[in-house]
C-alpha cells in the first residue's frame, strides 16, 4: 500500500511538472541598461529564469533610455511598442516606465518587488492553450493545440545571457548580468480555435519561444524551444 502510495504521488508530481513545462507562465521585465533602477529587477529575472522551469522569463530592453547617456545594445522599437500597448490594456496609470514587469499579458508591476512578482505568479492561470515549439530541419515548427479563442502567434528570439560594462549614464562603470534578453518578436500566424501548425524561420536571437497571445494582451499559451 505504502508503495503504491508513493508512485501516486510521484506520478501526480511528474504530470505537474509536464504539465507546468508545457505552459509556462510568462514573465516580461521592460528595462534599460540607462535605467539606475533596473539591475534588481534585471536580478530577480535572471533567478526566474535559472530556477523556476514554470515560468518563461523574458526581458525586453526599450529604447526611451537611449538618449539619457547610454544607448543599450540590446534596446529594440518592438520592445517599446509591446510595453505602450500592455499600458493602454492594462489600464496603468504611470504609463511606461522601468523597470515593469508584466505577468502573462495582464498584471502589471515594479519589476524589482519580488514579493509582489512571486505573489502574482503563484495566482496566474494555467488554462493555457498547449503549444509546442521544436527545430525542424533549417526552420522551426510551431503546433498550436485546439481551444476556443482567437490570437496572434508571436516567435520571439532571445539570448540566454549577456554581461556588460557600461561606460556611461546612470549605471556608468557597473557591469551587468542579465538574462533571456529577446533580440526579435516576429508575428507569424493567427489562431481562431483549431489546431495549427507553423513553419517559420528562426530570426535574430540565439534561443526561442513562442507566445500565444489575445487581441486584449492576454498570453493564453506559450513554449520554450524542444531540442
């Protein structure tokens, strides 16, 4: 009895954790390498993403920072535009602003407060749409499971992992660490419901993943690239 008791929950705890692999919850840290500000949140994403495999950390660096004193190599328009959009859905009252991060398209926040950060994670949804995202040949393949709902398919391409000096501005001779920071977020279908595969082809970014996301800013699924 004890034994079959303990495969139970052995066997609970693996379907848990497929489960939690198959649909992360996503974490997006708007921040800048200009922004004095950011370095403890750049801090708490790069724990996400070492530590919690439920979780999809992503940091999009944007560009209003770029004219301050240091112009961030890793600052793209689509990361600017992406959090003006979530501001407008969101309903924030500050605007844009760093650090902030943004749990699966809907919560918005200082990106610095853990305790806030873990809090809104530990209540995010996991009815998410499955998706899966594998290497096929050249190119990429995006399958997209059935539900109900429509949303665009985003690819996004990121870097696990850069350090870097900086030479001027508010961080000047810091050198920061930071994680999973997306090199590119290319549109690459819409999904009305059924299931829907993808063919496309890698874009800037030395890892990828693949974000399911609503017209009201909602990520209803989301995969990381299966080797």
């Amino acid at each position: 009895m004890r034994a079959a008791v303990i495969g139970l929950v052995l066997a609970t705890v693996l379907v848990t954790a497929g489960h939690a692999e198959d649909s992360p919850t996503v974490v997006e840290l708007f921040t800048s390498q200009g922004c004095s500000s950011c370095p403890p949140a750049d801090a708490f994403l790069t724990d996400l993403a070492r530590q919690r495999r439920d979780v999809l950390a992503l940091a999009f660096h944007v560009t209003y920072w770029d004219t301050t004193g240091w112009k961030d190599p890793y600052s793209l328009d689509a990361a600017t535009s992406r959090q003006r959009d979530y501001a407008r859905e969101i309903g924030d009252d500050d605007g844009v602003y760093t650090p902030q991060m943004v749990v699966d398209g809907t919560t918005g926040f200082v990106g610095s407060s853990r305790a806030q950060g873990l809090s809104v994670i530990a209540g995010a949804a996991r009815n998410h749409i499955l998706l899966r995202l594998v290497r096929d040949g050249q190119s990429l393949l995006v399958k997209v499971g059935a539900g109900v709902g429509q949303a665009k398919v985003l690819l996004v391409g990121f870097d696990p992992m850069h350090q870097t000096q900086i030479g001027r501005g508010e961080n000047s001779g810091r050198t920061l660490l930071e994680s999973n920071i997306v090199r590119s977020l290319t549109p690459i279908g819409a999904w009305s419901g059924a299931s829907l595969d993808l063919h496309p082809q890698a874009q800037p970014g030395q890892s990828f993943a693949v974000l399911l996301q609503a017209d009201n800013g909602r990520i209803i699924g989301a995969a990381r690239l299966q080797s």
